[in-house]
C-alpha cells in the first residue's frame, strides 16, 4: 500500500506526501494530498528572473566586481607563492616588504570568506570587524619588523632554525 502511494506520488509532478496526525498523538500516518487544478502556485521565497513581482529579496550581482576580486586574490596567491624561493635564496628589503603586504592581506580575504559563508549572521558583522583590525595591526607590526628589526624573511628563517 505505501509502495502504491509512494509512486504515484512520484509519478504526478504536483502531489506532495504529507504527515498528518493520526488517531493517536504520537503516531504519524502519512496522507496522499493530490492537487486540485484551481490551485496556483505562488512561493513568497520564489527569486527566479520569471517571478519578480513575487520575490522576497533580491540581490543585485556585479560581476565585474566580483571578477576584480576574484582575479586579485589569485595574483595575491601567485605573488606569494613566486616571494618563496627568492625570499629564501636572496633575502632583500622588497621582498620583506611584499610579505609584510601581502601576508595579511591573503588572510584577510581568506578568513573573511570563511566568517561570512560559515558562521551565524548575528556575529558576522563582530566578527569582520575583529578580522579586519587583527590583520591590519599585523601588517603593521610586520612593516616595524622590516624597517626596525631583522626583516620577516630573516624572522622566519630564524623560527624554522629553532
């Protein structure tokens, strides 16, 4: 019998399996809800380019800007990656300069891609605004290093010798 009611559910696009309250309080009966021809459908969440009158919320999509971002986290990632060997094999104040740039500011993007995709909306906003301090006091702090100390390229060089 649920077989039966299983796939002629399936079979038809617009009927739905529902779960009613059967005779006892904690006992669930599923019920076939066959749709009448009356009926149109209208969903509030609806935020398709077909339904606009009809729709929730819409965002507004610049893809040129995302395309700049997206382009410019790649070259950040490229430059780093390319800062690596002559960092490592001639140690000069450019390069410590570019890392002291460019470390935070891959972070920053990195880490702020994963506050706003993953944690709840309400902390969001604190959070970023944490994120954001903490990078630019590190590309700061990084900046002093290169110009009043060792250099981050000689900094690191001393930690992996540790």
């Amino acid at each position: 019998m649920a077989s039966t009611i299983f796939r002629l559910a399936v079979s038809s696009s617009r009927s739905k399996i529902c779960c009613l309250r059967g005779p006892t309080l904690n006992r669930l009966t599923p019920k076939l809800i066959l749709p009448s021809t009356t009926v149109t459908q209208r969903s509030v969440l609806h935020t398709s380019e077909t339904n606009k009158q009809d729709q929730l919320f819409h965002i507004k999509k610049n893809r040129v800007h995302g395309t700049t971002h997206w382009l410019n986290e790649r070259i950040v990632s490229v430059a780093l990656l390319g800062l690596i060997p002559p960092a490592f094999f001639f140690p000069h104040v450019a390069i410590d300069h570019a890392f002291a740039v460019l470390l935070p500011l891959h972070s920053y993007w990195g880490v702020k891609a994963i506050i706003g995709d993953y944690l709840p909306p309400p902390i969001v906003p604190a959070l970023q605004l944490i994120w954001t301090a903490i990078c630019v006091l590190s590309g700061i702090g990084l900046v002093y290093l290169n110009v009043n100390d060792v250099g981050v390229t000689k900094l690191f060089g001393q930690l992996i010798t540790l």
